[in-house]
C-alpha cells in the first residue's frame, strides 16, 4: 500500500504535503470505504486511513485509482474546510467533482 501511494504522490509531484498513512482492520461491509482521509491543509499535512479488509479485496490498479482519488480529496482540503458546507447534497457533490477529476488525472497518467 505504501508503495502505491508514493506512486501515487510522485506521479502528483505531491511533495509539497506530508499525508501520513495509517491502517485499520475494521470489517469491511457494503458501507465501509477503502479509505478516509483527513487534511488539516494550512500546515499541508493529511493522513488517510486505509481499511485492510477492504485493501486486501483490491487489486494493484484499483488502489492506484482509490489513492489518486483521496489525494484529490487532499488537494480539495481548504474548500471543504472553509467553504463547503457539510450538507448532504454538497457531500454527493464533493464525491463526484473528486472522482471527476480523480479520472481525468488517471487518463492523463495513462498517455504520460
Ligand atoms: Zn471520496
């Protein structure tokens, strides 16, 4: 797992924030995520918190693309933060701009 998020964040040139990477063995179920992230980005620092029992269902590929989209979440840090409410429509709408953009990332890598 550590090896596909420094990937992850040398593909990004992410080395201007610290993400810390912790782990949880929390069952997984039809409602777990693979992994929560957290940024406090004025000190550029975030941490993710991988489920094991959801990351051991996955393949390579498929947690190269659920890394990609939490360091989206990690660079949106300061509009959640400040400026997004914490409705659930603004919630639905976060998720699908960051998998939006996770995707077109993911595209531009595969022509790199
Ligand atoms: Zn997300």
């Amino acid at each position: 797992m550590l090896s596909i998020t420094a990937a992850v964040e040398a593909a990004l040139g992410l080395d201007w924030i610290a993400v810390k990477q912790r782990f949880n063995m929390d069952p997984a179920d039809e409602d777990a995520t693979t992994c929560a992230t957290d940024t406090i980005w004025k000190y550029r620092y975030a941490h993710m918190t991988w489920n094991l029992n959801s990351v051991a269902s996955c393949t390579n590929q498929q947690l190269f693309e659920v890394a990609v989209h939490e360091y989206v979440h990690v660079m949106m840090g300061p509009l959640k933060d400040r400026i997004l409410p914490d409705e659930p429509w603004v919630v639905d709408l976060e998720e699908f701009v960051t998998e939006t953009i996770a995707r077109s990332i993911l595209g531009l890598l595969e022509l790199a």
